[in-house]
C-alpha cells in the first residue's frame, strides 16, 4: 500500500473505534450509566491512540523507489517520514506525529 493509503488507514481505523466507544458511552450516558459510559469512553480514547500508533510503527507502506517495506519513523522536529528497510529511500511526508508515546 502507499505512504498516502497507509495515513488513510490509519486515520480510519483510530476513527472507528473512537466514534464507536463514544456511540456506546454516549447511550450508557443517556441511559444513566455513567461511570460505565466514562470507562468505555476513556477506554475508546486510548484504544484508538494506541492502535493508530502500532499501526503506524508497524504496518509497512511501500516504499515510492523500489516497493521495499517502509516503515514509519518519527524524525527529531515531530515528523512522520517512512524509511525502507530495502533500498534506505527516506519518503518524508510532512505529517506532524506529536503522540506523546514514544518507541
Ligand atoms: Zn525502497
């Protein structure tokens, strides 16, 4: 998949499950569930943070030079940029990572 697909997903798939978490904490709320609805809201939050970061880290996009498998990196300015492990092709991509989770 592309550098551009790869951002796509991974925008998708953190926002599914924040959207659904809040769907559900939203009906418990309504339903006066409340410290229910907190917890799987809270939950959601750092589920999709969580996962939008090993996608990132650990989901290859290939590489635009040679197909490789390229894979993402966070640069000294907060940067994403994706270096492939084939050819060494940096590809940066402008996208500000300011996720406080380090690896
Ligand atoms: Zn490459």
């Amino acid at each position: 998949m592309s550098i551009k697909m790869h951002h796509f997903l991974r925008i998708a798939l953190s926002g599914i499950i924040m959207l659904t978490s809040f769907a559900i904490c939203a009906v418990l709320l309504v339903t006066e569930r409340i410290i229910v609805g907190f917890i799987i809201g809270i939950v959601g939050l750092i589920t999709s943070a969580y996962l939008g970061h090993k996608f990132t880290f650990s989901v290859p996009a290939a590489c635009p030079k040679c197909k490789g498998k390229a894979f993402g990196k966070k640069s000294s300015e907060e940067r994403l940029y994706f270096e492939c492990t084939e050819c060494g092709h940096i590809q940066m991509t402008g996208f500000q990572y300011s996720d406080e989770t380090t690896e």
